[in-house]
C-alpha cells in the first residue's frame, strides 16, 4: 500500500515499530469492526481504533447521550446531551482521524439483525453490560466466525479476552466460560452497582489494544486466556480457559446453530 504522506505523519510512531510497519498498518487501514455500544467500554475503543487507523468502525447504540454518562464514556461531551450515542461518537471519533469511515448504527441488536450486522465487519469489539447481548455477540460471533474481543466493568473490577472458536480447537468461545445467562438479577448491572469510571478506560484501551494485536497479527492475543484486573488492589492475573468438549456452541455435539434460541430483548445494545 502507498501512504500518502499525511498518512506517514499521522502513523509514524507505528510504522516505526518492527513488529507493525508499513504491513500492519496498512492492515488497519484496511479493516472493519463492530463495537457493541458507545458507552463506557465503547467510547475508548472507538478513540484508540480511529487514532490507529482502523478504516471503517461500526458503532451500535440506540441511547442517546445523558449527563450522568460523562463520568466515563469520553466520547461525549456536556454540549451533546440528547444526541443519538452513535452520532456523538462519531463526531469525536471522525474529529480525531478524518481517515477513517464511521458506520452508525442507531438500534438495537437482536436476533434479527445480529449475523447480518456483524457479517460484515471483520472483528468485534463487545461493550455491553448485559448478559442477554453478551451471549446474542458471543453467538453470533462464533456462527458469522467472526473474532470476539469482549470486555466487561463492575465497580473497582473488570476483565478482557479474546474469543475466535470459529477457528476450532483449541479456542474457546465465550460459553466455554459462560455456558449460560445467570440468574436475572444475580449480578447487578453498573447502573445498579456503580462502576469507577477510570476503570472502564483501562479496561476499552486493553480490549483496543487486543483488537489491533489480532487485526495486524502480532504478539500472544488472549484467546484460552481471561484477563482480571483488581482496581482497587492493583493487580493483575490471568486465568487459563480451556475449549469445553460439550459446550452447546462449539463443542463436538453443538446444538446452537442460529439464534433462534434468543428472545428478542428490551436491553440496550450497551448501558455501560
């Protein structure tokens, strides 16, 4: 690929590194993700993706921006209360980096539009904060074969991995961790719970920079890997997952083959 010279500028500091280049970097440019959700997970993996170059990111949300948002998803603005989520988003994303095209999706994901949706995106960042579009991703995810970057916040805690089961074993899919939703009020959501709001910028720059590492092909990712991070203890640790032989979505019997199992939901494509 010829770089304008812009360009050159703009993505000097990543040409320069050997394990990227020109190769990777024109790699970027060249691909499309999804993120689920312009919220607090959202919000800097949609600024990271664009600073780095990613040509075309596509962002589903159907809120609009309220004030008790700001306090972590840094993609919106005070002037911008009321504004559709996806249009905030991608204002700053496209005030940040002109180059890259911003494909705002203005609804819900649900059963019906999910494989469609995310079929024509090459990666998957998941932003949500509920369980029921969590496992709709993680579905779809596995039978577009689409690879899943999937992050999660609640309180001072949070946690990253990696999902690409469509490639067979020895990678997991998310059910392989969560085989099923928990109990309907088991776990309460952020709204419930509260989140501290740095947390979920850690936790968006880990899950952009694990989308990057698969798009240009570098370094370990974390598929069979789960990221935790403790805010509170300052602390990290890795726990191994391994392939579930009878997981129902990509063991040796699978019996999920669409979405038909999913009931369409009232849970917004992200509330973090």
């Amino acid at each position: 690929m010829d770089f304008r010279e812009d360009q050159i500028r703009r993505y000097a500091r990543h040409i320069l590194l050997p394990e990227i280049g020109g190769t990777g970097q024109a790699k970027l440019l060249a691909a499309r993700v999804l993120i689920i959700g312009a919220g607090g997970l959202g919000s800097p993996v949609l600024l990271y993706l664009a600073a780095a170059g990613v040509g075309t990111i596509g962002i589903i949300d159907d809120d609009a921006v309220d004030l008790s948002n700001l306090q972590r998803q840094i993609a919106h603005t005070t002037d911008r209360l009321g504004v559709a989520k996806v249009e905030s988003a991608a204002l700053a994303a496209r005030a940040l980096n002109p180059d890259v095209t911003i494909e705002a999706h203005r609804a819900r994901l649900t059963p019906a539009n999910a494989l469609g949706l995310i079929g024509r995106y090459d990666l998957v960042c998941d932003g949500s904060d509920n369980f029921a579009t969590r496992f709709l991703v993680a579905d779809a995810c596995h039978l577009a074969g689409r690879t899943l970057v999937s992050a999660a916040v609640l309180r001072f805690e949070g946690q990253v991995s990696t999902f690409k089961s469509h490639l067979g074993p020895p990678h997991p899919c998310y059910r392989c961790l969560h085989p099923e939703p928990p109990p309907e009020g088991l776990i309460p959501t952020c709204a419930e719970a509260g989140v501290f709001g740095a947390v979920t910028g850690v936790l968006g720059a880990l899950q952009a920079t694990e989308a990057l590492k698969e798009i240009a092909g570098v370094g370990e990712g974390l598929s069979g890997r789960l990221l935790l991070w403790d805010a509170l203890a300052a602390a990290f640790r890795t726990v191994r997952l391994k392939r579930d032989p009878g997981c129902a979505l990509c063991g040796e019997r699978a019996t999920i083959r669409d979405l038909s199992h999913h009931q369409a939901t009232d849970a917004p494509a992200c509330a973090l």
